[in-house]
C-alpha cells in the first residue's frame, strides 16, 4: 500500500512545478549504476520504494542509475545516506537535478514524454554554465570519471551483473563471496578521427619574411576502459598521426604514433565516482578544468582521495617521452621534465569551492641546441616552482572563478638569431638565473534570455614581467599548461586567443566575450581580447607567428576571435572548432612592420564511433 502511495504520489506531483522541484538542484542518493541490465535495477529500485523517498532510475547518456531522495538540507541528506549505507555500503552522496524526462521508472505517461523531450547529455554541467535562470549547474559533487571518455558511444560489454543486496549479518565467506558476485566486468572503446588544420599570415616585419604557416595534422586513435580482476580499471588511448606543416619556407613532413594515457587505476569502472582513495600507475591525464595550471599527459603515480566537499590528489612524475605533433606545438614540448604536483579542492558552502595548487617543474640540463625550430625549440634547465589558490562558484546570476599565484626559482634562457626565412634559428647564448612573480586571473559569465540561448563574460589576466627576458621579476605559467576552456559551446577553445596563444608573462589582458545558440548543441561566439604589456620590453610572449616588439609602447595590440563552437550527436558524434582571427597590433609594432594586420583560419573536427 505504501509502494503504492509513493508511486501515486510520484505521479501527481510530476506536472505540477509547484512541486517546487523541476530543473532545480539538490542533494540525492547514488545507489547503483550499470551500462546495461535496466531490468535489475528496476527491481532493486522497487524493493528500496518501500523503506526511502524519490527513488527512480535515471538514464544519463548510456549509463542506468539508481537513484534516492532530493535534499536542500546537507545534514538531512547525509542522515539519510547513513541509512541507506546500512543497506548498500557502496552508496555516496551527490547532487542532483530533479529531471523527470531522464526517469525510466517511476514510468510517465505518454503524454508527460512528448512534453518532456529526453535529454541525455549533460554538457553544460560540465562547462560550468546554469542549466536555469538563477540556478548555476556546475556539479561539484559529482566526481566525473576522466573527462576524455564522458561521452563515450561504442560497443559495451557486461558481465550480467548481480546488485548488491541488504546486509543480513553474513559471514565473511558470505561477505566475500557477494562482492564478488556484485562486480560488474565492463569493457568501453571507440574509435575516433581528429583533424587539425591552420592557415595563418602572421605578423610581417620589414626586414625578413612574413611569419606565414600552414598546417594539417590527423590523427586515427582508439581509446578504451576495462576491468581487470574485478578490483582494477585499465584506462587507454593509442593513436598514429600524419601531419603536414609548413612555416615561412620550411616544410615538414611527419608520420608517429604515440600513447596519449595508459594507466592502471585501484578502483574499477563503476567504483570510479565513489568516495575513497585510488592510486593511478602509468602515463595519465593531469587535469584541471580551466587549463590555467595544467591540462597535459604525464608519466608517473598519482594518490587521490575523493569525498563529497573534500578532493585531493598528488601526482609525482614526468615526460620521459614526446612525439606529439600539433598546431601549438612549442607549449607541449615536455621530453625530460619532471613534475610534483598537489591539488585540493574544498566546497565550504553550496557550488561555492576554494582549490590549492603547488607545482614543481623540474629539468636538468638545457636540450636541443642544435638547430631548434618553431616546432621543437630548446628545452631550456629549470627548477621552478608555483604556489596557486583559486576561488570559483555559481550564483544566481552566473559563475565566477579567480586564480591567482605566486612563482619562484631559476629558470634557463636563451638568445637565438633566425636563419633567414626558415623555420629554424642558432643559438648565441644560454642563461641560468632566479626568477619569481605574480601571475592572476579573474573572471566571470552568464546566460541570458528565457531560453538561456545567449551568454557574456569577461576575463582579466596579469602576469608580473620585467625590460627584459632575463630581468628576476617574472612570471610564467608552466609548461603542462594549456589556457583552454569553454566559452559556452561544447568543445575548449585557446581563451587568450587563437593566434596569439601568449604566455602570462608580463602581460596584461582584457577578454570581453559572448556567445548565440544556434542549434541544439552549436554555438556562435566571439571572443575580443586586448594585450598590453605590465612593463615595457622588447620581448612578447606570443605564438610562432608573431616578431619582437619596438620596446616604446606597452599597447600589443587587440585580436577578435569569431567561432563555430559545435557537436552533432547520433549514430556517431562529431565535435567541431572553426575560428576565423584577426589581429591588429598596438603601438608596440610601430615601425616594425610592412604590412599592419595578422590573421589566420583554424580548424579542429573530431569523429567519434
């Protein structure tokens, strides 16, 4: 009778948003979860409709879950999560958005499924943008498996898995004897195709030849996550590439294969977001959501511990090798640095978080003197180190995030003369000294309109510099960052700008950018970002494509960024990028140069199956 009432309930509230819960944002219950075997978690979740609240099995994207409750109150939910832990040992807390299109049980009428068109994804989530007016939708709480395989649409295979069951005082032959049963054996892969191509008129100086390139990178890879023993998750992506570049008069031709992540992980696949610690052994993504400090691929062992408000990792490693090949190359040209890297990251109050960061970059000697390129450049001696803390959260009325932190140590440079109209320079001199600095970053975007198809934000960047490269007061960001994230579509972009792509080194920088939902997942943006320079210098810390300044003028200049921001989802998914830039030096090129703007195209399309 009670199943009964709860259902009927269910039912009647479900139409009504004076429920006060659709779309909105709460704490619930994660019981179980599965690729497959919808059956059995129907069942489990009827038996659990007769001892707690809300239980439904949600569908999100190809995974069932089961699920318990809509809290506001933390401590209620966690009394809660206290009993149901009782029952199901494995079950964690989350936050959850009251969704009834995602229920596939409790069942809803025809009709409530026409006006609720089913949404599988969850992207917006991941990019941090509110899913509802006043109402933010990043998901703190939810501890997202590695983000390369989210929307993972391939072939699944399960083991028929067996749910875990009420605790009836077994044995510990018993015990044993269930979790084995319990585990479910899963294997997830596709194949995908990414294609990387640029046509850029750089900056063109009036002695020598215009910074021109062109370039066109594939790559044919399969990634993949498996179980292994029932205890352990290995996780991979392999790939070959072929890529044809061309800089001033220089072109190069290349064909590799590479190991993009390869790593054994303490916790299998459907353990992955439950609350504890894991260890991680082989080469592995080291990411962070913005890019700021680190987004790269490393060789080494990470330690991390995962809980509802508290997330911590440390990572100790390196690169010991690197073939890769892109269109900004110089950023992640890593062979021979080592790193320790500690992250933490605390909720004190809802979707509002305060991260740490402390880096090491280690190298031992400066590499590839002779004849270094645009493509592999010197890899100079370091020893440098960063202290971070970030802020970030979600208000009624957007999110907001501030980075900021403090370098120091010793760093080698070099000086170099460019062999005519080549892609290639010779090195006149080396140094090794002491360097520390500021760097920061602040801010903020929103959507707007009822649809929330429309969006703005702005971002301010600083990093401390001195008149000269080799001056002690400077800042860097490190090698293993990248500076990419989203704007309001589904795939990152190169936030400082696609052409000038700098380095936060004395730089100053103003990003005003906005974004129009054209499609279902496509979006139309652009991204207006002015450079100046935190003191005057006769070195910028831009892309391959750009000269050294005048030393006159602290005004770099100002790049617009306009893009197709897109993906188109079915029987396979694609993921696209085109951006047209257009770049028009300060006063700092003044005098420098024969012709006065800079432009490119650039093209990123990923295929996924």
């Amino acid at each position: 009778m009670r199943k009964f009432i709860n259902i009927a309930a269910l039912f009647l509230l479900l139409p009504a948003t004076a429920f006060g819960l659709e779309e909105d944002e709460y704490y619930c219950i994660q019981v179980a979860s599965s690729p497959g075997n919808l059956d059995l978690l129907i069942e489990e979740a009827k038996e659990l409709q007769n001892q707690f609240p809300q239980v439904r099995v949600e569908k999100i994207g190809h995974m069932y879950t089961v699920r318990v409750g809509f809290w506001k109150d933390f401590k209620k939910a966690k009394s809660a999560l206290s009993e149901v832990k009782q029952l199901f040992p494995s079950a964690f807390l989350r936050d959850c958005y009251y969704k009834p299109q995602r229920w596939v049980f409790p069942a809803r009428t025809e009709t409530e499924k026409r006006a609720n068109k089913i949404e599988t994804r969850e992207t917006a989530t991941e990019k941090g943008i509110p899913e509802k007016p006043g109402k933010p939708s990043t998901s703190p709480l939810s501890f997202k498996w590695e983000e390369e395989f989210e929307k993972v649409k391939s072939q699944i295979k399960v083991t028929e898995p067996k749910l875990p069951q009420p605790l009836k005082q077994p044995t510990e032959e018993e015990k044993r004897a269930e979790t084995a049963s319990s585990k479910t054996t899963t294997f997830i892969g596709e194949t995908y195709l990414f294609v990387d191509g640029s046509f850029v008129e750089g900056l063109d100086p009036r002695t020598g030849c215009r910074k021109r390139g062109r370039e066109l990178i594939g790559r044919l890879g399969y990634r993949f996550v498996t179980d292994l023993f029932n205890s352990f998750s290995v996780w991979g992506d392999i790939y070959g590439g072929i890529g044809y570049q061309r800089f001033r008069h220089t072109t190069r031709r290349k064909g590799w294969w590479d190991i993009r992540y390869l790593y054994l992980n303490t916790k299998t696949f459907e353990e992955r977001n439950t609350p504890g610690y894991d260890l991680s052994l082989g080469r592995m993504p080291l990411l962070e959501p913005r890019g700021f400090w680190y987004r790269n691929y490393l060789d080494g062992l990470r330690l991390r511990y995962q809980s509802t408000l508290l997330n911590w990792y440390l990572f100790a490693g390196g690169r010991f090798s690197d073939s890769r090949v892109s269109s900004s190359e110089e950023r992640i040209n890593l062979q021979g640095y080592r790193y320790l890297v500690a992250r933490a990251d605390y909720q004190y109050y809802y979707r509002q978080h305060l991260g740490f960061f402390f880096i090491k970059e280690y190298k031992k000697r400066f590499s590839n003197l002779n004849d270094p390129s645009v493509w592999k450049g010197v890899r100079p001696k370091e020893n440098l180190n960063w202290l971070g803390v970030r802020l970030k959260g979600e208000k009624e009325w957007g999110s907001y995030w501030l980075d900021l932190g403090y370098m120091w140590g010793k760093r080698g440079f070099t000086d170099s003369i460019e062999q005519d109209c080549t892609a290639y320079k010779v090195v006149t001199a080396t140094y090794y000294k002491g360097v520390h600095g500021i760097g920061a970053e602040i801010g903020a975007k929103r959507l707007l309109g009822d649809e929330r198809n429309k969006g703005v934000g702005f971002r301010f960047a600083v990093g401390q510099g001195s008149n000269s490269r080799t001056g002690s007061t400077n800042f860097y960001l490190p090698k293993i960052s990248t500076s990419m994230s989203y704007l309001f579509g589904p795939n990152r972009i190169r936030y400082y700008g696609e052409l000038a792509n700098p380095d936060l080194n004395n730089l100053v920088l103003l990003s005003l950018f906005g974004g129009y939902k054209v499609g279902e997942d496509t979006w139309l943006e652009a991204n207006l970002i002015k450079y100046l320079q935190y003191k005057i210098s006769p070195y910028a810390p831009f892309s391959r494509y750009f000269i050294a300044p005048n030393g006159k003028s602290r005004d770099l200049g100002t790049e617009l960024d306009l893009l197709i921001d897109g993906e188109i989802t079915g029987n396979g998914r694609w993921r696209y990028v085109a951006a047209g830039t257009l770049f028009i030096p300060g006063g700092a090129y003044s005098g420098k140069l024969d012709q006065w703007n800079a432009y490119g195209v650039f093209l990123r399309i990923k295929r996924y199956w």
